[in-house]
C-alpha cells in the first residue's frame, strides 16, 4: 500500500474499535515491557508509567463510549 494513500484523508475510526485496539495495546506493553526491563532497555518505573497511562486511554474511551450509550440514537448515528 503506498505511503500517501491516505494522505490527507480524515480516517474515522469507531469508538468500539479504539477501544479494542488500545486493549491490544496494553496486552502488548504487558508482554514486551519486561523483557525491555530485564535486557537493560528500559527501567521499571519507565515500563510501569507507559502501562498506566494507557490504562488511562482505555478508561477515557469506556468513560466516553458509556457516556455515548445515554444518547439517543440519532446523536450516536451521527458520529
């Protein structure tokens, strides 16, 4: 696929699928990071401080897709 082919496209990615894609995330940080630690590469506090912060991500998005399920369709369908 060449670079640019979505070069300034506006891609819109559904809330559910963020949210998927930051839990792949997260299991993926949970595997590598300690392997990262132990070779030296990054330090505990390192690994432990990116791991929150996405913890964080994925608890805004839940905040925001439960916050989403109060409106009424339309607004939803809108998105």
């Amino acid at each position: 696929m060449p670079a640019d082919l979505f070069e300034g496209a506006v891609v819109r990615v559904r809330l559910r699928d963020q949210i998927a894609a930051v839990q792949r995330e997260i299991g993926m940080r949970r595997t590598v990071y300690p392997r990262r630690v132990q070779s030296g590469q990054m330090k505990q506090a390192a690994a432990d401080r990116e791991i929150a912060a996405m913890e964080a991500v994925l608890d805004t998005l839940r905040e925001v897709e439960a916050g989403a399920a109060d409106e009424p369709a339309e607004t939803r369908d809108a998105r």
